[in-house]
C-alpha cells in the first residue's frame, strides 16, 4: 500500500470523486450538465474498486508499476504526451476532412470552455479506470495467473488487449454487422480509434496503467478542449 504507484491511484480517485462533486454543487449551470450528471455515484463508486483491483492485479500480472522506475516512466510520460497530441491532430484531421462530423444537427458535440478541462479530464480517468486498469489488468491477471499458470503472457495479453480495445468502436460496428456491411465493420475495426485503444494496450504493456490515462488527456486536451472550444462552428 506505500508504493508510488498506490499513492498515484489515490490521488487521481481524489481527482475523480472532486470533479463529480463540483458537477454536482456547482451552484450555477454548465453545458451538457445532464451528461455530467449520467455519472452517477454507484457507478463512479464501482469504477473506483475495479481500478483499485486493478491496481492488484496489475502487480500480481507483474506488469509495469508506475513510478518504480523513474527513467521509464520519465520516458512513458513523453511518449504518451506526444502520442496523444498526434492522434488528436489525426482525429480533427478526419474531422475537416468528413464535413464536420462533429456537429450533430444544429449542436456541436464538444463540450464549451471552460468546463470542458474538467469534464473532459474527469472522462480520461474514469475511462481508463474502466478499460486499461480495470479491464485489461484484471482480465488479464485472471487468464495468465490463474487459468494459464503464467504461461502464454504475450498471446494472453495481446488478446484480452485487443478485446478491451472493442469497447469504444463497437457501438458504430453493431450497425454495420447487423446491416451485414462487413466492408464498413472492417474500415472501422482499422480505423484510428480502435488502433489507438490497441496503442493505449501497448502503453499498458510497456510502461504501466498511468501511460494511457496521459495519452487520453492529451488527447482530449487537443481534440475536445482546443478544437472542440476553439474552432469556429
């Protein structure tokens, strides 16, 4: 429990829990304060113990801790950063390229400055709880300790990573498995988002279960925040 990385856990929970409190208690209003409000107390309360078994499991895995190696995680910091921020120009360059994608009907989706820092920072950490430390570390520790004695580690990993990465495209391939358009299945499977979850996997696997949570912020700080408060629309 005295390890860096368990203090870091604690810190971003803090973060976490302070930011939904703000949305809460916020005496005024705020853009899209009903999506904030969709994050419910249970469901932050779960995401916080699944991270926290996580935490566990990703030790246990003996994956990357963060901060047990300050030369790596030096290193993991900059390359998350960088990476984010490119793949933030990536998915605005799609963006200006598909005719505003990002307005739906007459609304531009991004949240508006300067709530979108908090919002937006507040989505990076809980999803990442959910998916990276979470559901990769967990999953993970479960098929390579328990089910395989430690055997298979990189086709394990790989798998259960390539799995978890589904979560943010399979809403838009469901459309197109279920109007059996495979051509349209396939280009999203290869698209960005879901090579930039497979990265964030990689990220995982290289440097720890804080690598993704930078290389969301930063890709949130590009994408939602700058493009998203300041571009015309």
């Amino acid at each position: 429990m005295g390890r860096a990385s368990t203090l870091l856990f604690l810190a971003l929970t803090l973060v976490l829990v302070g930011l939904k409190l703000l949305f809460d208690y916020y005496p005024g209003d705020f853009p899209h304060r009903s999506q904030a409000a969709a994050f419910s107390w249970p469901l932050i309360g779960a995401i916080i113990a699944l991270g926290f078994a996580g935490l566990f499991a990703e030790r246990a895995a003996q994956l990357p801790d963060p901060f047990s190696n300050l030369a790596r995680e030096r290193q993991g910091f900059m390359v998350a950063a960088i990476t984010g921020v490119i793949y933030g120009a990536v998915v605005i360059g799609q963006d200006l390229l598909t005719d505003a994608k990002t307005i739906v009907g007459d609304e531009w989706r991004h949240m508006a400055l300067p709530w979108s820092i908090p919002f937006y920072t507040f989505g990076a950490i809980f999803l990442e709880f959910f998916l990276r430390l979470g559901g990769l570390c967990v999953a993970f520790w479960f098929v390579h300790v328990l089910i395989l004695r430690r055997r298979l580690r990189f086709v394990a990993f790989w798998l259960i990573a390539a799995i978890v990465a589904l979560y943010e495209i399979w809403p838009y391939m469901a459309e197109d498995v279920a109007a059996r358009d495979w051509q349209a299945a396939g280009a999203t499977l290869l698209g960005p988002l879901y090579l930039s979850n497979l990265f964030e996997g990689w990220l995982v696997w290289r440097y720890g279960w804080f690598s993704p949570i930078v290389f969301r912020i930063f890709f949130y700080l590009v994408w939602h925040i700058l493009y998203g408060g300041l571009a015309p629309h």
